[in-house]
C-alpha cells in the first residue's frame, strides 16, 4: 500500500483529518486534508523543543511527549492532537491533525506508519 493509500484508509477511519509531509528543508512535499495553518509551526517546535505549539488565537496546542522521533500535543480546549513523526528513511516527517476523540497514542502510532512508508 503507498503512502497515499494509507493516508485514505486512516482518514476513512477518522484516525486523521490532515496530513503534511514535511522535508527538512521545510518544503510540503504532500497534503491531504483542508485546514488553513501553516504546518511548519508544529514541524519548528518540534525541532526545537518547544513545549507549546501556538498558531495565533485560541489556537494553541500543548506538548504532552516530544523526542527526537516525535512529538504528541493536544488542545485542551478539545480541539484534537498534533501529531509530528519523524520518518526513519527520509529527511522529513509527517506531521497530522487528530480529532480529540481519537487517542492520541493511535493517532501517533498511525502517523508513525505513514512515517515509515516514506522512502
């Protein structure tokens, strides 16, 4: 299954709603989903170990685990999961919204999977 695929089963599940690949060079090389932030924001504070991902407004995420493979964030207003997953064969990552009733651990397991499909 490519990556496109996965990324369609997982959001017909509800597991996600958006997904960026993001290369190190900060360039989106794949989207999937609609919401209007700008994704190198979470991509930076995953990279520089910030503890809040805050995108203007109400619109602020907080950083539950971060490592230098991942990083788990949730809104505590119930506004879903950040997720960023490093992908262990490409200079990227994938970087996706979950909505709050998914878990955030399968959320991140799931874009983990698509981190991995990337070659």
């Amino acid at each position: 299954m490519s990556f496109q695929d996965e990324v369609a089963r997982i959001a017909a599940e509800g597991t996600v709603g958006v997904v960026w690949l993001m290369g190190d060079d900060l360039k989106v090389y794949y989207t999937y989903g609609d919401w209007q932030v700008d994704p190198t924001i979470p991509f930076n504070a995953w990279k520089n170990q910030v503890p809040d991902i805050n995108f203007g407004g109400d619109l602020k995420f907080t950083v539950i685990t971060m490592s230098p493979d991942r990083l788990i964030s949730s809104n505590l207003g119930g506004q879903g999961h950040l997720i960023v997953a490093r992908c262990p064969k490409w200079a990227g990552c994938v970087i996706a919204w979950s909505p709050a009733n998914v878990q955030k651990e399968y959320a991140y397991a799931s874009a983990a999977r698509l981190a991995a499909k990337v070659a």
